[in-house]
C-alpha cells in the first residue's frame, strides 16, 4: 500500500500531518546515520532487490545522496534565491545531481523545511501550485 493510502485512511488532517511528520523525521535520521532504513523494518536476508528508479547508486557503486541530503545542500547555495515549483526542483536535481525523484518524494520534505521556517512556501496565482523560496 502506498504511504499516501495509508495516510489518508486518517479523517482528520491534523492525524495526518502529525503521521507524515514522524515519518519525515524518521527518515530524515536514517538519512543522518546514513543506514538504509528498509533494512531495519525487514528480516535479514529478506530485502526485495530495488527497482531500476529506487536504485541509488551512481556509476562508481556509490550511494547517491537522498532528497533530505540534495535539498539541504540546496539550501545552501544561491538556488532558493528565486521561487521554484516543485517539478522546477525535482528537474534540478535530475540535471545536476543526477537524482531521478518523483515530486511526491520531494513534498514533504519541502513542507518539513517550510514548517520549520528554512524555506517559504507560497501558491503561485498564475497556476495555483505552490513554489518555494529561501527566507
């Protein structure tokens, strides 16, 4: 079942804000510990193989970064000095950092880093999505 699903079996938002929080901060330390957080919720030996758009190693055999690591390193340069929709960023990151991830990975995080006032969040008029800034 999809993590969308999931969450929206939840009626009332605020259940699924807080669900989509804890989910997000879980994922964000398995990112900061650098463990694949797949491996602590499965049996050892029993991991499914990954798909060819979840396999995130570069040509090398390196571990691509996450979202979490890309966006923060975003942060970080002069990238959110100008307001990008969610579809510029995630064509940003395949350009430059080679990372294939779908909008739904990058939303909530985004979310994450505008609730923790790292990022602006604001609908454009023109088209009605939202678009993120630095602060």
């Amino acid at each position: 079942m999809e993590i969308s699903e999931v969450v929206n079996l939840f009626q009332s938002e605020a259940v699924q804000v807080k669900v989509v929080e804890k989910l997000l901060d879980v994922m964000i330390g398995f990112e900061k510990s650098e463990t694949d957080g797949y491996e602590l919720f499965t049996k050892k030996g029993n991991k499914r193989p990954a798909s060819d758009s979840e396999n995130h190693s570069d040509s090398r055999g390196r571990k691509k970064p996450g979202a979490t690591k890309i966006l923060n390193q975003l942060l970080a340069t002069d990238f959110f000095k100008t307001s990008h929709s969610i579809s510029a960023i995630a064509d940003y990151c395949k350009e430059q950092y080679n990372s294939d991830f779908k909008t739904s990975e990058l939303s909530g995080i985004l979310l994450k880093l505008a609730k923790e006032n790292r990022l602006k969040r604001e609908r454009n008029d023109d088209n009605n999505r939202f678009e993120y800034a630095g602060v």
